[in-house]
C-alpha cells in the first residue's frame, strides 16, 4: 500500500513543478504521506476509489482501489485530500 501511495504521489508532479517534495510523517497510531503536486479537485475526489477510476491517460485505476482494499483489511481509517496550501495528504490511521 505504501509502495503505491508513493507511486502516486510521484505521478501527480507535472513535468513542469519546481520544487517537488514528498513528506513522510508518522504518528503513533499511523502516518501520513503529503506531495505539493497537482493536487485533486473536489469533483476527481469523491471518485478516487472507485474501481477503474483513473486522471492519467495509462491509468487502469486500480492503485487506489488496491489501496483501499489493504487499509479496510487492517481496519484503518484514511483520507487523501488536497489542502488549501495545495498539498495532496494521504493520512492513514490504525
């Protein structure tokens, strides 16, 4: 799951973002994994996890579904949302 939420994170640069950075944060019941890319719109957000789902263009969207599926398996609590510093957070908590 991690692998993939990195992955995404990554994708969500665009060629010409100066200053790309991805943060790790761990807390003591979970963690967090921030990128300053893209960033998600309201309208992308509430589909994100549904299957086939994808924004890229070679996307099968299937990553965030996967993810889901690991994160409900492990009873964790998440959310991945855009903030209005424009920083895509995906917040995972057991």
């Amino acid at each position: 799951a991690i692998v993939n939420m990195v992955k995404n994170s990554i994708e969500a640069f665009e060629e010409t973002t100066l200053n790309k950075t991805i943060r790790f944060q761990t807390f003591q019941n979970g963690f967090a994994i921030s990128d300053n890319g893209s960033g998600i719109s309201p309208k992308v957000a509430d589909k994100l996890f549904t299957p086939f789902f994808s924004t890229k263009t070679t996307g099968q969207g299937v990553g965030l579904t996967l993810i889901r599926e690991i994160l409900l398996n492990h009873q964790a609590t998440f959310s991945l949302k855009t903030n209005s510093d424009n920083w895509t957070i995906f917040e995972v908590i057991f």
